[in-house]
C-alpha cells in the first residue's frame, strides 16, 4: 500500500507547480480545520496554556492561522520530493552566509540547532549546496522502513548525508574530507524524563533534549543556531547566530539554555510557524527536578573535566 501511494499519488504530485501544490494546500486546511480536526484537542490546549492572557477569540484566530501554516508546510514538503535545486536557491536565502564560510575557514564542524520552525525540509534539502560544509542530517528512523528509505533518499538527493541517531558515534568517528555541518531539530519531546535538560520554555517548565549539547562536546563541534523566517507564502530567508565556537568554554546547560531561548523568541514573534500539533509537553515533572539537576551537573563535569 505505501508503495502504490508513493509511486502513484505522492511523488506525481510533487511535480505540480507552485500554484497548484497550493490548491491542495487550501483543501487540505478546509479538511484538516473543519472535516476531520487534526489533532485539534492537542493544538488548542497547547496554545491556551502557553498564552494564558489571550482570551478564547485570540486562540481561535491563532488556532486558525497555524492550519493555514501547517498545511502549508505539509504541501511544500510534498513539493520537497521533486523541487530543484535552482527552485530552492529561489525560495531559500541565506541572510549571513559569511558566519558559516568564516567556521569552514577555520576548518570547524558545525552543529547547525533550531526546531520545527517554518520549512525545515527544504533546508534539509538545499543545505549542501547552500553551505560550504558537508551536510549532516540526524533523525529518528520512521515506523515504516518503505517511507523512511524514500523520503531520506529524496532529502540527501543534493549530497546530504542522513545519520540515524543510534549509529552518530561511529559516523562521528570517522575521518571526513571536509569539515561538517550537521542540522538538529532539537523541540520535540525527550524521550526520558530524568535525562532532560528542565528549563521554562513558552511560560512552561519543560523537558527539553540534552543531545544536541552532548554531541557539540563530544566532538568539538561549534554550535550555530538557525532561524528560518517566512519572508512570504513559499520563500523563506535564514539567519545564523554563533553560541560558541569552543563548546569546551560552557558550562553544563549553558547550550541548552541558549538555543531552547533563541528558538522560543523566534515563536513568540509568530507563533502560528511552529508546530503546536507535538504533544511537547507530556514528559511528567521528576518529583526531585532539584537533585536531579545536581546529578546531571556532576556528571557532566566529571565527563567533560569542568569545574564549578
């Protein structure tokens, strides 16, 4: 069944122009918004819990103008399967290339941090030749192996190699060519509470994952936060800003802290971008949040020789 709807309907339809791929867009929304709620209770709960002081007419436009986001995004990823490369040059721009040309200079790996904010598969898809690193993706394997394999070849077709999260280390380890530039969405739910990094997150104390500052030490890797902005339906300009180039000089939580920040400023200029259809916030508060945080301190200083 996968294999018909990919060959037969899915991957025909990313070849429609812009202004159709549209067109479904606008169907989807009636469908998703009105005919079959898409995760409407999950969306509406978690607006109204990170925007207390907005009253129920406020959360029914903002509620309104993410579907009219998300569909957007579920028609441009779509479109993400067939798109050219000098289509993608057209809709994705780099606001300050010279951040990442001067790190490749120096010969720097990079960790590339942000969430799911506005088109990330486009960047998936553009980032290799848009950056002068070699580009890292990391994710999750999805549940079923056929899509898994299909959209990862169509997301690395322009030189973007995809790494599973459980064989980083060994890839990692390896010698590269050239130094590396590896992209992380790091806003979904950790998937154990007492290896989270608790931290107020959009008015909320949140579980939020660890790996992204793991990895930065663990091979020496500069961290570079990304904001990708909606410039107007289908163009997006991205912008960088360096958190550290030596994350040896932080401290235990400090990265973190400093890119969970700068995504959740990003948000709560448009908070209709992000993706309020995770169940981010279903990680149960560990019932010491103090001693752990005292553990995890200690073991990370221990681990990376910091001290206090």
């Amino acid at each position: 069944m996968a294999f018909i709807a990919y060959y037969l309907f899915v991957l025909p339809i990313s070849y429609l122009p812009m202004w159709m791929i549209y067109g479904i867009s606008n169907f989807l929304y009636v469908l998703l918004r009105f005919v079959y709620p898409y995760r409407k209770e999950v969306i509406t709960d978690n607006l109204r819990k990170c925007f207390p002081e907005k009253n129920e007419s406020e959360i029914r436009e903002l509620l309104h103008k993410f579907y009219r986001h998300f569909t957007d995004i579920l028609a441009e990823g779509i479109k993400n399967l067939s798109i050219s490369e000098k289509e993608l040059r057209r809709r994705m721009k780099i606001k300050n290339p010279e951040l990442m040309q001067e790190l490749y200079a120096e010969g720097k790996d990079v960790l590339l941090v942000s969430g799911h904010f506005n088109n990330w598969e486009w960047l998936i898809t553009s980032q290799n030749f848009l950056l002068p690193q070699q580009a890292v993706g990391l994710g999750m394997p999805m549940s079923s192996k056929f899509w898994d394999k299909k959209i990862n070849e169509r997301r690395s077709r322009n030189g973007m190699i995809i790494e599973h999260s459980k064989s980083i280390r060994g890839f990692f380890q390896k010698k590269h060519d050239q130094p590396l530039a590896t992209l992380m969405l790091a806003d979904q739910s950790p998937g154990n509470s007492a290896k989270s990094y608790w931290m107020p997150f959009l008015g909320r104390l949140t579980a939020v994952q660890f790996g992204s500052e793991m990895l930065a030490h663990n091979h020496g890797q500069a961290v570079v936060f990304f904001a990708t902005r909606k410039v107007k339906r289908g163009f997006y300009e991205i912008e960088f800003e360096l958190i550290t180039k030596d994350p040896a000089e932080m401290q235990w939580g400090e990265i973190t802290e400093k890119h969970t920040r700068l995504l959740e400023a990003e948000i709560l200029l448009h908070p209709e971008q992000w993706m309020w259809s995770h169940k981010r916030w279903k990680r149960e508060l560990p019932e010491n949040l103090e001693l752990l945080r005292e553990q995890q301190r200690a073991s990370f200083n221990k681990l990376y020789q910091k001290t206090e």
